[in-house]
C-alpha cells in the first residue's frame, strides 16, 4: 500500500489545497492530511479542522490528522528543519511512501522522510492563491474560499436604532444592491402585539440568533441584519422591567463588525408594534448610550433615506475593495 502525506496549516483550506489534496489523494492509496497548529493561530485550529474532515467526509482514503507545531525552528536552514518535521512525521505517522507539496520545502522534506517528492503547481499558475492572501484581503479572493469556509470572512452589517429609522428598508435594499441575503426584525414574525411575555422575549431572541447564523451560511461577502440582541434586551427592560439572563448570553454568539446607527432626522411611520414616537429623542440616546457601553464602534447616519443609501454604500464599497 501507498502512502502520502501532505502536511500545512491550512489557515483556512482554499481551493489551492483542496486540488492538491485530491491530485495526492489520487496517486496513492491512503493520503494523511497533516494540520498543524500553535496557540496564536490566527483562525481557531479546532474550527481549521472541521472544515478538512467536512470537505473530504466522503473520500475515505483522505486521512485528515491534527498535530501541535511544537516542534518546528524556522531560525535553522531548511534542511535542518525538515529534518526535525521529518523526525516528528515518523513519531506520529505510520511510514510515508509519498510527500505531496506545492513549496520549495518538498524536496529537503520528502529525502529526510526517505519518500518520493511530488510537486502539484508549485508556481501556483492554475490556482493563484495563498492562506495569506485570503486572510489579507477575502473578498479579493473570494472564489477560491470553500463554500463552508466563507461564513467565517462574512462581515455582519447592523442597522441599529429606535423605531422608524428605516432600518428594514435599509437591509433589504442593501441586500439587493450587494447581490446577498439579510437578516429581517424576526420579532415582527412572532408578535402581533407588545402585549409580550419573557418566554416570547426569550423566543425571540433565540430565533434572531438562529437566523443571523444560518443567514451568515448563504451570504455573499456581507450580512445585513436589521436587529441585533441589543436591540431586544433594551425592548425586554422596556415593555417587562427585566432581561432574561439568556439573552446576554445570545448577545456574545454574534459580533457584528460594523454598526450604523439610524438617526430619528425622518418622519414617523406609525404602525401596530411601535409605541415611541412621542420619544424618539429619549429613545435614539438610549440606543447610542448602550453601544458606548459596551465600547462598540458606530458609524452615524443621518439625512434622507436617499441620503443615507449613498452614504452606506460608501462605506460598503470601501470594504469590499
């Protein structure tokens, strides 16, 4: 039987990988896929390494394995090093026939663990990319990130403010602009009064919760969420004089990376669920004071909604750039 190894962080797996992975996985009879991982990683190994057993899952030869790089010295020449990486392989791997790298390692490495050296695309012409540039710049690079590891370079847009600030309009429009998906006031699904309960504050919560992770899992390049557990902790003090301890926990599953705060400078819009309008002002410094609370970053929009459009997507363009 053959063996191959192909060894990296993986941070993340890119298209790049996943092509050499199966080029390997095809010139031998069972290919160990070695992730190797320290305590400052950039991206959580654990989460890494989901990823590869959820990409190859139905390739059987594929071995994924996980392994701490304790031992690697990148002070030392490269043939001291892959020295030491060769010793470690043999300590933990059954004997390796085939080494398969797209990287100017793969000689050096592939003598010391006395196997063949197979090289995939090392100048990387058919797939240019790297772990480094995705991290650097994403977007840029957005066709060579697996669909399963998009969701972690989302960035989360919230449209957060009082009642009637054209928060929902502002989400879906967004949405169409930026060809993606957003997340509505859920709230809205399950309520038809404010005559409301700590299970249904509860409920809601959890579903918009729910709904930011699944949306994060379609989207293309940027979620808008209209809403956020903020949002729904201030109604809960409001409308039932507490906050349900669960909802702070909600709270911390979702980070959004960029807030923008509707300003109250457009005319109300009654309808059955909003009861503020007599305190738009009271409420607008409410919403802004428990932001800088939590020491959270916000971007002020205000004018006309024609106004407020281009000054979104402003700011969207230069984060997509």
């Amino acid at each position: 039987m053959k063996r191959g190894l192909v060894i990296g962080k993986f941070m993340p797996i890119h298209n790049g990988h996943i092509a050499l992975i199966n080029f390997a996985a095809t010139h031998c009879d069972e290919l160990i896929v070695s992730m190797s991982f320290t305590p400052d990683d950039k991206i959580d190994p654990v989460l890494r390494f989901e990823w590869i057993k959820e990409i190859f899952k139905d390739q059987p030869n594929i071995k994924p394995a996980i392994i701490a790089d304790d031992f690697d010295d990148e002070t030392l020449p490269l043939s001291e090093r892959t020295l030491i990486w060769a010793i470690r392989m043999r300590e933990v791997y059954p004997k390796i026939d085939m080494l398969f790298s797209s990287e100017y390692y793969g000689a050096p490495f592939a003598h010391h663990l006395q196997a063949e050296d197979i090289l995939f695309d090392e100048p990387r012409i058919f797939i240019p990319v790297s772990a480094t540039l995705i991290r650097n710049n994403p977007f840029q690079y957005w066709d060579f990130i697996p669909t399963i590891v998009r969701p972690y370079f989302v960035k989360k847009i919230c449209f957060y403010g009082p009642e009637s600030t054209g928060k929902s309009t502002m989400a879906e429009k967004m949405a169409l602009y930026y060809e993606t998906t957003f997340v509505p006031e859920v709230a809205r699904e399950l309520i038809i009064s404010n005559d409301i309960t700590v299970d249904d504050i509860i409920k809601i919560g959890t579903a918009q919760t729910q709904r930011v992770i699944e949306k994060t899992k379609i989207a293309n390049k940027i979620l808008f969420c209209d809403t956020d557990l903020i949002t729904t902790k201030i109604y809960s003090q409001y409308y039932l004089n507490e906050v349900p301890n669960i909802l702070n926990d909600l709270e911390n599953e979702i980070k959004y990376d960029l807030y923008f705060l509707l300003d109250i400078d457009v005319e109300w819009v009654a309808d059955h669920l909003r009861d503020f309008g007599n305190q738009r002002s009271e409420m607008f410094e409410l919403f802004k004071a428990e932001l800088e609370k939590r020491n959270i970053s916000y971007i002020t929009i205000n004018g006309n909604y024609r106004e407020r459009e281009e000054k979104i997507k402003k700011i969207i363009d230069s984060i997509l750039v």
